[in-house]
C-alpha cells in the first residue's frame, strides 16, 4: 500500500516524464518543419539564382548596310529572293567596319563568332517585312552568342586562363570594346517565351513546349473530367453493393499508385503501336495523361459525393424528386467544387509528368510551334529534361528558367483548386 507521499512522488515523475515526452515531441516536429523548409527555400533559391538571367538576353548594336547588291541584285523585291540572300556576310560586314584590324580568316571567324547564327535570320524577317531597308544603313540589336551572353553576365570569368574557356583572349578585348561603346546591353528576353526549341541557346524558347503541354491538358481535361464524374456518380449512387463492385474500387485505388512510365509503356503499345496515332503528338500525350489522372478524378468525385450529407437526398426524394433529379439537381452541384479540386489537382500532377511522354516519343527535337494536338511537339517537363542534358552554360540557366515557368503554372492551379474549394464549399 503506497503512502499519499509516495504516490505524490510517483504522479510528479510520470508528468514529467509526460511533459518531457511532449515537448520532445514538439521539438522533433519544429525541427521537421525548418528542415523541410530549409530545403524548400535552397531548391528555391538554387532555381531562381540559376534561371532569372535567362529573361534577359545579351544584344549588340551594329550599323548594318542593307546593299542591294546582295539583298535583292536583280531589284525585284521578290520575297523569295529577299529570304534567300546572305545576311550574314552583312552582319560580318558591320563588325569589320568597328574592328577592321581583323583582316584575317581567322580573325573575321572569330569576330562573326561574337553574334548569335540567329542574328542572320531575324535581319532577314526584318528586310523581308520593310524592303524600305534594302539600299540604308540601318541600326540594329542582334542577338549575342551564347558564350557572349554568358561573359556579361558574370557567368563565365573574363580573366584567368584562356584554355578554361571557350572565348580568346582577343574576342574578350573587342567583347570589352562593344560593351565601353555602349554596344552591348541587355534586354528582356521576348524570345525565350516566343520561339520554339533550337541548337543554339540564345535561340531556344519555351513557346513550342507551352502549346504542347497546353494541347495534352486541353485532352486530358476533355476526357477525364466527364468519365472520372460519371464513373464516380454511377460507383456512389447506383452501383449496387456487391463483390465485383469492390474490385472494380479496389483496382481504382491501386492504378492511383501505379508509376507513370507504366502508363507510358501502356500508351506506347496501344495508341501508338496498336491504333497507329503518330508518335509526339500532344493528342496521344493527352490519352496517357487521361490514363494517369482518371483514377485521381474518380477518387476525388466520389469523395465530394460522399460529403454532401444525406439530409439533401432525403429531402428531394420526399418532395417527389426522382434520383435522377436528386443526382443532377441536388447532390452533384453540391459536390462540383470538390470535384473540380480534385480535377485541377490531377491536372496539375499531370502537367509536371516526363516518363510517361518519354515512353511516347515526346523527347524528340521539334523546332516547330504546334498548331494542333496531332502536330509533333514536346512538354515543358520534356524540354527541362533535353536542356538539362545539353552541354552548353547556357543551356543551364535556360533549364532553371523553364522550371521556374513550370513551377509558376503548378502553383497557379494548386491556387485555383484551393480558391475554388474555398470559395463554393459549403459545410454542414
């Protein structure tokens, strides 16, 4: 039998213990929370510090005269023949007039090398909308070279041994001379948002990746959505309770977990193998992803279903409603928000998935801008993997900046889901 000071004792070591246990508990879970967002704010970092130069692009100023001698020799203003002429040896031209000491073979290769390959071509679109040009010397900023882009931005160091990099001795000199002539500067880069992928980094952009992930979700969204609620309504309300019912959930939840390149691998042997719809087209890329997201919709819509309570159906079918109209009047415009979350979600899942649109070709080198979901085209995740695989610097900071794209749009439907949650949920 224990005395009262005994069991004082007693009671005052397991509090604590108990407060000790607590606040150890506590404690591993703020520790948890800084260290997970400790590493949300380095890979945060790391991404931005990495990409937020690539929105600006390095340009040159040259004085370009448009002779029509080799623009348009015949004088025809043909557009054919305009888009045909050597602009390039413009452009080397107009370097060699702010360095004629470069007299060389050599030395021209290595000063021509200081503007983008590009530069020719956006001279040409010039020309060939004003042909006014044609016979002036006119001023214009082309495009750098990547290796250019990356010396003004601090990403290459201009001094230290010319073997450690790709640029001379001598382009750093004139690079130098540009830049004290007010020759170089840099711009917003309108490109990376408006061009289509290329070999050249300073030429590389993200519309072509954007229209394709666009036309995948615009598939997947017409597909999955009607079959994910009308599945989830039929499994809710009409199925009846039986054992081939609980298969078909129980194989619902687990095709949730399966990993995506098997959706991929599925994709490949049936769209493309079996029906012969092309190879990297957005429209096949859309039936995987429908695939991949329709177990998600279907447990989502279900979920929603079963919180709208029971009072509701309750309610119509005592004032005579029909469970048809019970359904489609009552129940399922209560549950849309929730279902429409969990659609959102599942499109956002989708738009950040790569192994499935590897399976299917997507990973193909496509210049093009698609026009259509059977054009061949890639995925902004797709176009992080190929830029994050080339070897050029540049290439680096453009990877970082498409991400920074592709987060941005999973953050923007991850607000939606969460603002359309919040602004028609009703609770009970």
């Amino acid at each position: 039998m224990l005395t009262g000071e005994q069991t004082r004792v007693r009671v005052a070591a397991s509090l604590a213990r108990r407060y000790r246990q607590e606040f150890l508990f506590r404690l591993f879970g703020i520790v948890s929370i800084v260290i997970g967002v400790g590493f949300l704010l380095f890979l945060f970092t790391t991404i931005i510090g990495n990409g937020y130069s690539a929105f600006w692009q390095t340009t040159i100023k040259l004085d370009v005269m448009i002779e029509e001698s080799v623009v348009d020799p015949d004088g025809s203003r043909d557009p054919e023949t305009l888009a045909a002429a050597n602009y390039a040896r413009l452009i080397q031209d107009a370097l060699l007039e702010v360095y004629p000491e470069a007299a060389g073979r050599r030395d021209r290769r290595a000063l021509k090398s200081l503007v983008s390959t590009g530069a020719a071509y956006i001279l040409r679109d010039r020309v060939v909308d004003d042909p006014a040009l044609i016979g002036t010397r006119h001023s214009f900023w082309l495009l750098a070279d990547d290796e250019v882009d990356m010396l003004i931005k601090g990403h290459v160091e201009a001094g230290g041994d010319e073997a450690l990099r790709r640029l001379s001795d001598r382009q750093v000199g004139w690079i130098e001379g540009l830049q004290a002539a007010g020759r170089i500067k840099k711009r917003f880069n309108t490109q990376f948002f408006t061009a289509g992928d290329s070999r050249e980094p300073e030429m590389a952009g993200i519309w072509g990746a954007t229209k394709g992930s666009f036309f995948m979700l615009l598939v997947t969204l017409l597909l999955s959505f009607p079959l994910g609620v009308a599945a989830a309504v039929y499994l809710e309300e009409f199925a009846p309770n039986n054992r081939w019912v609980d298969v078909i959930e129980v194989n619902i939840n687990n095709l949730a977990a399966v990993p995506s390149i098997v959706f991929g691998l599925l994709g490949l042997a049936v769209f493309i193998n079996f029906v012969g719809l092309p190879r990297s087209a957005p429209i096949v890329g859309g039936l995987v992803l429908t695939l991949m997201t329709l177990p998600v919709v279907i447990i989502a819509g279900r979920a929603a279903l079963k919180s709208v309570p029971p009072s509701v159906r309750e309610a119509a079918l005592g004032v005579g409603a029909s469970q048809m109209q019970v359904i489609f009047h009552h129940v399922l415009p209560l549950a849309m928000p929730g279902m429409l979350t969990g659609a959102i979600i599942g499109m956002a899942r989708a738009l950040g998935e790569s192994a499935p649109l590897l399976m299917i070709g997507m990973i193909a080198f496509i210049v093009e801008v698609p026009n259509s979901p059977t054009d061949p085209a890639t995925a902004l995740p797709v176009q992080v993997y190929l830029w994050a695989d080339s070897p050029e610097r540049a290439f680096v900071e453009r990877t970082s900046a498409a991400i920074i794209v592709l987060l941005a749009f999973l953050l923007v439907m991850n607000a939606t889901a969460v603002w359309l949650r919040n602004r028609f949920e009703r609770r009970w």
